[in-house]
C-alpha cells in the first residue's frame, strides 16, 4: 500500500486526500495549524463574501424601487447582523467540512491537525514526529499579498486586505481600494452602497486582460454608483494626517491631488503559501516569481513523485480548478501515471453586480493564432427577464470562428452571469458551433436568453438559420 502525504487543509488539499484514499492509498493528511477553519474558500473567501454580499445588494436592488411606498433602511444600519448572519453561515459550512474529514479518518486515513516540513524528498516532519512516504502532494494554498509602498506600515490599524474587512462591522466614512481584481471590484461596490464614499485606484485598466468594453462599461456602472476609479495611476506613498485619516499620493500621466481616506483595502492579489514547508530540503528550487515550477501533470518540475495543487501551485487560483487539479495529482500520485490538465473555457467570474464572466481565450489571443473571428453584443435591456430584474446597463458578447462557426470565446456583464456562462463554456470545452449552441431549448422568459439572442445574431453573420425565439 502505498502512502501519499497531502500538505494542506483546504479544498485541494480535502479533494487529494479523499480522492488517494479512495483509491486504496494510505493517507497522511496535514491540515495545519487552522485545521477547524477548514479551507480558505470557506473560511475567508468565496463563500464569506458572497454571504456578505447577498442582504447588501438585495436592500439595494429594494431601495432602487420609486413606486414602493415602504422602503428598507439602508444598509449600513444592519452591516453588524449582516456580519453575525454571515458568521452563523459559515460556521454551519465550516461544521459540515469537519464532519466530512472526521468521516474518513481511520487506520489507513489519518488526520494530523499540524504543520508539516520537509526533511528531505521523501521525508516529513510536523510537531517534532517524522513521517516517510511515497508521494507527497503539497496543497497549502495562498496568503494575501502586502504590497511594499513607500511609508505603508503593515501594523498599522486601519489597512485592511480582503481578511479584515470580512470581520468589519463599522462603515468608514472613506475606504480607498488598491486594486481593481475580484476583491477590489467586489468589495468596492458594495461599501459604496454601504455609504462610504469609495475611491478605487489601480495601476492598470479595469479587467485589463480582457476585451476593453467589458472594463469599460464596469468603470460607467461604478462610477454612476458614485465610486471614484482611477486607473494607470501607481500609488506611491501612503502617510497619516494628524487626524489619523491615510494620505494616498499617487502617481501618473496627470497630477492629481493626495487621496485622502479613512481606511484602506489592499486588494493586491495572493500568492502561494510555500515559505514553511522547508522546500530545499526536498530538492525543490522557486522560479523567479517566487513559485513552483509545476508541470500539467501537476508534478514539481523535476520530482516524479511530488505534486502540488490548488492556489499554492500558481497556475489557476480559483476553487473548481483546485478540485480538478487534485484529482490529478491524487491519481498519479498512486498510479505514477501522467494524466494531464486537459485546456478548457477556463472560466472567470467576478461577483460584481452586474456579474462579469468570461470564458474561452481572449479575441485577441485567437486572432494571434490566426483565427478570424465573428463577434455578436446584445445590450442587458433588450433581454425582457433582465429588464425586469433591474438590469439595463449590462450586455454580452460572444466571439466564434468565421471559417467554422465555433465559439471561441464568450462575456457576460449582467445579473446572473455567474450561472448564464455555464453554457456557453460547455460549448466552447466541446467545440462546438454557434449553430450546435442554437440547438439548445431556451424557455421565455428567462435570463439565459441572452445567450440565445446572441447566438442568433452571429449565425446570421455565419450564414445560417437559427430557430425563431418566442419573443419574435
């Protein structure tokens, strides 16, 4: 029987460990010092702020309605029950992850609620015991990034990254926002609607990697929210006023007036959390950029038998990926086998309101390998189920091959988008044509039809006959 390490009590770590286990391997499965918060997803991420999120914009979308005569407070007045509400939430899931582990603990499977290091490449050690193994698969995940600003001291009270400002229950009069990714764009908006006069700085365009429409419409919805967005601006030093408000100097093609704020949220990213694992003692060696080098068979560059997974590998930060990045890993870590990362949609979402979500490569990465692409918008206002849910400002848009008509590429910025790009990217993951999506039955009224009017549009472009939708 063969033993697989797994470092790391997260989702890729839970997902590894499970998945060894049920495929006969004797488990060594390292939670780390916060074992009973489970992982990073649960405890202070994705859900947390979801759950956040949801009272917040609900008293929003409420507010927003002229013709009702009771109106709720704002919401402000309940962020301290909100907050309690979200932590009874995330306990409960958090309760039901330990269930699942408690669950598989046994003689084959143990649970080892400590750190571990490596003594060498086939050697672990965690509270002074040491532990041989086979494989190993190392799934620690990623800590925030504190970005080195001039005058910025990290102990500072009042600078918050996306960690604190779960926890807050006081809305600032002022929140400057350093960075305009998930965290920054997420939370922005939302303490905007809280009353806080909210100003988000970036060094580089809105959802720059993307098409610019999609960057530059986000930028027109958030500053109609009364955010102030300054982007191309690098902040370059942060001081305190007497009145202990931060001073944000900031620098770019014109000169702009010190930004002054009563918070601050450094949403600058996270990187991998490798810096206890004692990775030289392994034989393992950081890239430039301070990661592992990992192959898509999810080994380490140079050690056939140690794996990593899920953000602590560096190649897609998101928490379905970490699922099937450590399937991967637990499979050849018991088979010695080489099943590879399979290209996919690689769908990214950002909970914005609208949502943004896209999926396939990038126009532009397609017209660099020599496809000649089709595109097809439709605005959030002309799809009636989206009008009626108080969107009138998003709109799609889908890019296919000219020669062949398949997808290549799809964007939503629209309510719901998180759910609607689910089809668009099974058809691009299967390749298949605008005309093969049109296949699809699309009930009236419903959001996704966004998704079929666009289609419509571009088999028409394509040359074709798409089914009449039941609002023609």
């Amino acid at each position: 029987m063969k033993t697989i390490a797994v470092i790391g009590g997260g989702s890729a770590g839970f997902t590894a460990a499970r998945l060894a286990g049920k495929q006969g391997a004797r488990v060594l499965f390292f939670m780390g010092d916060n074992a009973d918060h489970a992982s990073l997803c649960i405890n202070a991420g994705c859900m947390p702020s979801k759950a956040l999120f949801q009272p917040i914009d609900a008293m929003h979308r409420a507010r927003q309605q002229d013709w009702l005569e009771v109106k709720p407070k704002r919401p402000n007045e309940y962020l301290a029950q909100i907050v309690r509400w979200k932590d009874n939430e995330i306990a409960a899931f958090r309760a039901y992850r330990q269930k699942e582990i408690r669950d598989l603990a046994c003689d084959t499977f143990k649970v080892i609620r400590s750190n571990a290091c490596f003594v060498n490449d086939r050697e672990l050690v965690s509270e002074g015991e040491r532990h041989t193994f086979d494989a190993a698969i190392v799934a620690t995940g990623s800590v925030t990034v504190f970005p080195k600003i001039e005058g910025l001291d990290p102990a500072w009270d009042g600078v918050w990254t996306s960690d604190e400002i779960l926890r807050n229950t006081e809305i600032p009069k002022s929140l400057a926002v350093v960075g305009v990714g998930a965290v920054g764009l997420e939370f922005s908006l939302r303490y905007a609607r809280l009353g806080a006069a909210v100003t988000l700085l970036s060094r580089s365009g809105i959802l720059a990697e993307y098409p610019p429409q999609f960057g530059e419409r986000i930028r027109t919805i958030y500053e109609d929210e009364g955010i102030t967005v300054l982007t191309d601006r690098d902040v370059a030093r942060i001081t305190r006023n007497l009145s202990g408000e931060f001073v944000i100097e900031t620098e770019g093609a014109e000169m702009l007036e010190p930004i002054v704020a009563e918070k601050i949220l450094l949403a600058t990213g996270r990187r991998p959390a490798v810096d206890h694992l004692g990775l030289k003692a392994a034989g393992i060696d950081l890239n430039a950029r301070g990661r592992l080098e990992i192959g898509e068979d999810m080994r380490v560059k140079g050690k056939k038998h140690l794996f990593a997974a899920g953000d602590v590998a560096g190649l897609r930060m998101v928490v379905h990926h970490a699922h099937i990045e450590a399937g991967i890993a637990a499979e050849n870590a018991c088979s010695e086998g080489d099943r590879k990362w399979t290209k996919r949609s690689n769908i990214q979402i950002i909970f914005s309101d609208p949502e943004f979500a896209f999926a396939g490569c990038t126009p532009l990465e397609a017209e660099k390998d020599g496809h000649e692409l089709v595109s097809a918008s439709i605005e959030s206002q002309d799809i009636g189920k989206l009008h009626l849910a108080g969107d009138d400002s998003g709109f799609g848009e889908f890019w296919a091959e000219a020669k062949t008509g398949r997808l290549i590429s799809a964007g939503l910025l629209c309510d719901d988008a998180a759910n609607l790009i689910h089809l668009p990217a099974y058809a691009i993951d299967h390749e298949h044509t605008v005309h093969q999506l049109e296949d699809a039955e699309f009930y009236h009224p419903t959001k996704i039809e966004i998704v079929a009017e666009i289609g419509d549009t571009l088999c028409r472009k394509l040359g074709g006959h798409p089914f009449a939708r039941a609002d023609e």
